[in-house]
C-alpha cells in the first residue's frame, strides 16, 4: 500500500512540474512579444524630420567652399516659429587627415555681429567623407515667420571640412556670405525645419496589452 502511494504522489508530483514548466514557457512568449513592441515604440517615438527652408537639396552640390578660415554664412527666411534641426552638405578630404567635429552657430540680425540664438550639438565627419549631415539643437530654437536668419557653419577641432554649394537661383530668398560680405552666384545646399514628435499610439496600445498580460497572469 505504501508502495502505490508513493508511486501515486510522484506521479502527481511529476504532473505538477510539467504543467509549471509548460505555464512558464507559455508565458516567455507574451513576454518577449511585449518587450520586442515597446522597442519599437520607444525607437519610432524619436519623430520625424519636417523641412521648412531649403535649397534645390534634390540637386547634388555643384562645387565646394571652405568652412575655414571663415565665418561662412547662409541666411534664410523661415516660415515656421522654431528651428529643431539642420542639414549640410558637407565633405573632408584631406590627405592623411583625422576627421574634423563640425557644428552650426543660429545668429539674428547679422552674421558676424548679431544675436546669438544658440548652437547645434558638434558632429564628427570622418575624413574623406562626403555627405548630408544632421545636426540638432537640444531644445527647438524659437524664431519670427518672415524675419532673416543666418545659419553659420563652424569647425571646433580637426581637419578643414568643406561645404557643398549651389547656384543662387537654388534659393532666392537668402545668400551666402563669406567673412560677412555676400558671396555672389552662390548658396549653401542647406536644409532647416522642426522635429514633430511622432504620436504615442502605439505605446499607450503596448502598455495596455503588457497590463492585461499581468492581469491574466495574476488571475492564473
């Protein structure tokens, strides 16, 4: 009797762990599914790019100028009420050289002598490359519809990096200007505008679907 009675409970027993081991396995799934959707949410959650002022940017760069010495400028008009972000078409090629950390200066007013609005966080352009760069401020840097601005190019360390140029007719509504005086027949091929946070849908969806698993698993 002793012996059935044993070999009932481990039998039970053995059940028991078999059904744990199934509900732990069953519920990695949902798990990993949850974690894999708030990945999603929080890398789509960084918004998307909206181009206010630009040049002809869907034509490649007809030449090159130096950002050194300097000051090089582009003035714009922008039609929006912040600047979040801009873009150049920039370029290192220097022989032997280490890259250059490359960043853009926001003035009012004039170019050499204005107000000074703020600065974007440096990128590094590595040498020999060539390319549209990104470059960001850290907080949206609000500005007047319809009044002039000037962006202004600055290498903080390393090599000579160089910009890409177009013809004037590219954008009427600014010029380039070289140690402050304008620079004739030219623009920057340049891009400026705001960062529009994306919705966040899609997280408050994921949210609620991890609060009805832990529910569920509560429940169980």
């Amino acid at each position: 009797i002793r012996k059935r009675r044993f070999t009932k409970n481990n039998h039970a027993n053995s059940q028991t762990t078999e059904t744990k081991m199934r509900k732990r396995k069953t519920m990695k799934k949902p798990i990993i599914q949850i974690v894999l959707i708030l990945a999603t949410c929080c890398a789509r959650g960084q918004g998307t790019l909206q181009v206010d002022q630009h040049a002809d940017t869907a034509t490649p760069p007809g030449g090159e100028i130096n950002i050194q010495p300097g000051p090089i400028s582009q003035s714009f008009i922008p039609s929006l009420s912040s600047v979040g972000f801009m873009r150049l078409y920039l370029s290192d090629q220097t022989a032997g050289g280490s890259g250059s950390m490359v960043s853009i200066n926001f003035w009012a007013g004039s170019p050499t002598n204005g107000t000074f609005l703020g600065s974007t966080t440096p990128v590094f352009i590595s040498n020999f490359f060539f390319g549209v760069t990104n470059f960001f401020f850290s907080a949206p840097v609000s500005v007047t519809p319809g009044t002039t601005y000037y962006l202004q190019p600055l290498v903080q360390s390393g090599d000579s990096a160089r910009i890409g140029i177009l013809p004037s007719s590219s954008y009427p509504s600014g010029s380039l200007f070289n140690q402050g005086t304008e620079f004739p027949g030219s623009v920057l091929w340049f891009q400026e505008g705001v960062v529009v946070p994306e919705p966040p849908v899609n997280l408050l969806v994921s949210l609620g679907l991890a609060a009805l698993y832990f529910r569920q698993r509560k429940t169980n």
